[in-house]
C-alpha cells in the first residue's frame, strides 16, 4: 500500500477596497470623544485639568476671580471701584462676598468696598464671606420662628 501525502495550500484573498475616483466622498465617523478629564499631578498635590468633555468650567457656578472666560485682577486692598474690569462677569459667575450670583449681588460695581474685587485669597474677603454667611444664617432661624419661639 503506498500512502500519498497531499498538501493542500488555502489562500485567503483579502477583500478589497472598492476602487475609488477624485470624485468619490468616503463617510468616515467621527472620533470618540474622550471620556472624563486627564489630570496631571503636580509637586504640592495640585492638579492640573488638561482635557475635558462634557460640562466645562465655564458651564458651572464659580466665584468671579475663578471665571475662565474672564480675567481677574486682585486689589492689593479693598476698593469701592472695580478693578481694571473686574466687573465683567459671566452667567455663572458668584459674588465671593455674598456667596450669591452677580445679578443678586447688591455690592457688585461699587460699595465700600466694590464685591467685584472680592477673592479668596484675601483675609479681608474671607471675613466678609464669614459675616454674610451669618446674617444670611440669622435671617433663615427668623423666617422659621417669627416669634423667637423656638
């Protein structure tokens, strides 16, 4: 008996791409969007946004000398004026002051001093914010118990 050995070769075409002229327009999707921020970190724990998607910071509530859209320019003391544009404020900008949005701050472009120069790195602004959170604080407990009740 003799054996035969066969070796059977299978090729495999690879489709191909249809042959495209000048003219043609080939529909490619979009890339993905990245998911999240990337944050790096830096000596100190600061972090560093570098990307994001989504809600972005000037979609979001924050104090005036934080706005991204506007530039901020601290006072060395408290002012009744606003500092070099300091009143320009976005929709989403919050009085450091009052703790409130700019349309609701009564103290915004003047006073003594202007809440459009409030920031929180001042021990002065920091105080203020403290004192209105207070009063703020005190009027609630009065509107709960008009007669002092409670």
């Amino acid at each position: 008996e003799v054996e035969a050995e066969a070796e059977v070769e299978v090729e495999q075409d690879e489709p191909e791409a249809p042959e495209m002229s000048d003219d043609d327009v080939e529909e490619v999707a979009p890339p993905l969007p990245r998911l999240g921020a990337v944050a790096s970190s830096f000596a100190g724990g600061d972090v560093q946004i570098s990307a994001a998607s989504g809600l972005l910071p000037e979609n979001l509530p924050h104090q005036r000398a934080l706005c991204p859209l506007h530039p901020f320019h601290a006072a060395e003391r408290p002012v009744a004026a606003p500092v070099e544009g300091n009143e320009a404020a976005c929709p989403n900008c919050y009085c450091f002051a009052c703790d409130a949005p700019v349309s609701a701050c009564r103290h915004w472009r003047g006073g003594d001093p202007a809440h459009c120069n409030a920031h929180g790195d001042s021990a002065f602004w920091r105080q203020k914010r403290v004192n209105a959170k207070r009063q703020r604080t005190r009027a609630a407990r009065a509107a709960q118990d008009p007669l002092g009740l409670g």
